[in-house]
C-alpha cells in the first residue's frame, strides 16, 4: 500500500457502520486496514473493496493480541456485537471485545502514538431517569439483567479508554452513538428497522414489543458518519453523543413504515424484553458546539434509501 496517505484502523470493519466508516475514511485519502472476525459482520459489505490498493483486511478476534507490523495513525474501534438479539446469543464474546478488545485496541493505540476511537453507545445510559440524554447523565443500567453484557462491557470500555488517555497520555476520543440505521444492516439481525421493514416488505406484521409507547431517535449512516469523523480530527476528548434528535414512539415508527412501503401489514403486540428502555433521545447540544456538527438527513429519505436496500435483500 502507498505511504504518503494517513493509515487507518477500523476494528468491526465489515460491520455496517465499520464498513460505512471505511468508505469515508478511504474517500478522505486515508489507507484503511480492516480487522474483523465476521462474528456479526458479512465480507458482503466490503467486497466493492476488492482490488483497492489503499485497503487490507485481516481477519482477526481482537479479543485476542492484535499484531500488527504496519505504522498507524488512528484506531476506530467498532468491534462488537451491536443488536440486542446478536449480544443476547454471543454474552461473553460481547463482555470480552468490549473489555479485552478495547484494551488490545488501545494497547496497539499506545504502541503506534495513534488517535484512539471508541464506539461507544447509548446503551450506556440504560434505561435514563434523564431525559434527553446529555453526556454528564451517569446512567441507570442494571449490570447483571440480560443486556448488562452489552452495557456494562462498553462502559468499562470508556473507563479504560479515560485510563490510557489520563495515564498514558494516548489521544483519545468517545462517541456515544444513538439508534443508527441504514444500507448494510442485516434483514434479520432483529434491530427494530431492519425488522419492521423486512416485515412490511414480505407483508407479515410487524412485531411490536410491550405496547409500543417506548420510544428511540433514529439517524441515518451518513451523518452518523459524519459525526464521527470530525470526532476524530477534533482535540476533544470526553463522550460526545451523535445521533439524530427526532424521538418517536416504536408504534409511531411502525406506523411510518407501513405507511412508507405501502405495506398492507398488521400489527402483532409480542413482549417487551427484559430492561428495554422506555425512552432514548440524545441531547446533541456538545456535539453541535465542538463539532459543528449536527444531523441533515431527513427520516423519510433516509428509510427510503434503507427501504430500497432491503428490497435487493429479500429471501
Ligand atoms: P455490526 O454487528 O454490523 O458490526 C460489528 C462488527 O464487529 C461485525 O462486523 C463483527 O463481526 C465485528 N466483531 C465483533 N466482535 C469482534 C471481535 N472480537 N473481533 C473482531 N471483530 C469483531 O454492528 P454495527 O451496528 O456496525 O455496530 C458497530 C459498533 O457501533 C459497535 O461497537 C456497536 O456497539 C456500536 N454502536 C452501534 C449502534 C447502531 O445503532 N448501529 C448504536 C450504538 C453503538
Ligand atoms: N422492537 C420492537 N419490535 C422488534 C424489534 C425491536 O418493538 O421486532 C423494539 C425494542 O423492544 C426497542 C426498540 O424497538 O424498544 C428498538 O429496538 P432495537 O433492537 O432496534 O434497539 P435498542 O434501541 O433496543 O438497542
């Protein structure tokens, strides 16, 4: 690969998001090396990478010590299972990529004088007694319920990320990221789009859990991304929330795309999982005034390019 270009490291590189960030950050003339173990991921999403001579991949548990002869500039660390029903079925690979994985993540951070970036998430705030969420609220999670795996592996994962930064001096950076949807995401890795989507699409109901007045702000991949990479070229170095501010309730959304396919679909009331938070909207006030950044898709444009994603996805 070329030198003259800044390298970077994308771990979950074959995720969705891993291989949206890949495409910007090769698009920003960076030379990108993807780790990945396809736990979740799918090499579908980086196959158009084939053959580009900026890009490499490796296939790697970062669980497990990351070697790597090559000089790096920065490390995006998104490896990890991200939907409830993948980090329910995977429990301790979850705990272990957010707590070993991170610490290899920054270990090789340290080792190369590279910035570090953790995904981290919203799920740190549990379920929020505050709302909306700003970056100072500490959370309600409940560590031994069914998605403490997730929750409390991504938590640690910022105090160790605070750790190599306060006392190694490693520069670091946090994004809490909000419900992001888009291309790439797996029909049936059962997020609540992909799923009411996939449903609407095939003309099943859509499976509504509890009694769909919980409610979450979707935002699209781009500005996700975008978000994201400005993160990076930033010198800030507490959590910043992105995510897109406009909350619905999940049987408004339901609502929205049956409307938006034009599906003829019902709706199947099922249980609501253990602990599912009843609220969730980011307070983007910090990302807005170190960023500048701020969302721009709108939701029905960007269902419908999600929309017409999983049309050439159906079974
Ligand atoms: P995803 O499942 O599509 O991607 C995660 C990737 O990590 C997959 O390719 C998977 O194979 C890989 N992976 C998992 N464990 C690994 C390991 N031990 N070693 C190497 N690779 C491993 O999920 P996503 O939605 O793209 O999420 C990416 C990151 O963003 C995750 O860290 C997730 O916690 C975070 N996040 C996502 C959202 C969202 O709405 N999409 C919200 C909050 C946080
Ligand atoms: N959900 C739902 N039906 C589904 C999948 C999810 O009603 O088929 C609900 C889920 O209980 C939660 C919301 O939709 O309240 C968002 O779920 P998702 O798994 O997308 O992510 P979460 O925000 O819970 O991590």
């Amino acid at each position: 690969m070329p030198s003259s270009r800044p390298t970077s490291v994308v771990t979950g590189g074959a995720g969705f998001l891993g291989s949206h960030l890949t495409d910007r950050l090769l698009a920003e003339g960076h030379r990108v090396i993807g780790i990945d173990n396809f736990l979740t991921g799918n090499v579908a999403n980086i196959e158009h990478l084939a053959g580009n001579e900026n890009y490499k991949f490796i296939k790697h548990d970062v669980s497990n010590y990351i070697f790597l002869p090559d000089d790096v500039d920065y490390i995006f660390h998104f490896a990890s299972p991200a939907s409830p029903i993948d980090y329910l079925e995977h429990p301790i690979p979850t705990l272990k990529v957010g707590s070993l994985g991170t610490h290899n993540a920054l270990g090789l951070a340290k080792a190369k004088k590279a910035t570090f970036l953790l995904a981290s998430t919203s799920e740190c705030y549990g379920d929020p007694l505050v709302h909306p969420q700003r970056e100072d609220y500490w959370g309600n999670v409940n560590p031994i319920g069914p998605r403490g795996v997730y929750d409390e592996a991504k938590r640690f994962a910022e105090a160790m990320t605070m750790a190599y930064h306060r006392f190694h001096q490693v520069d670091t950076k946090i994004v809490r990221i909000f419900n992001t949807y888009g291309p790439r995401m797996r029909l049936r890795d059962g997020r609540v789009v992909p799923a009411f989507i996939g449903q609407a699409l095939r003309g099943e109901p859509l499976t509504i859990f509890g009694d769909g007045s919980q409610t979450r702000s979707f935002c699209y991949c781009s500005d996700l991304i975008d978000g994201i990479f400005k993160l990076s070229q930033s010198d800030f170095h507490e959590p910043v929330n992105i995510g897109n501010p406009r909350e619905m309730t999940i049987k408004q959304f339901a609502e929205e795309i049956i409307r938006i396919t034009g599906a003829k679909s019902e709706i199947d009331f099922r249980p609501l999982p253990v602990d599912d938070p009843k609220v969730r909207q980011p307070d983007i006030t910090r990302a807005k005034n170190v960023l500048h950044w701020e969302p721009r898709v709108d939701f029905d444009e960007g269902i419908r390019k999600t929309i017409d994603y999983f049309r050439t996805r159906l079974d």
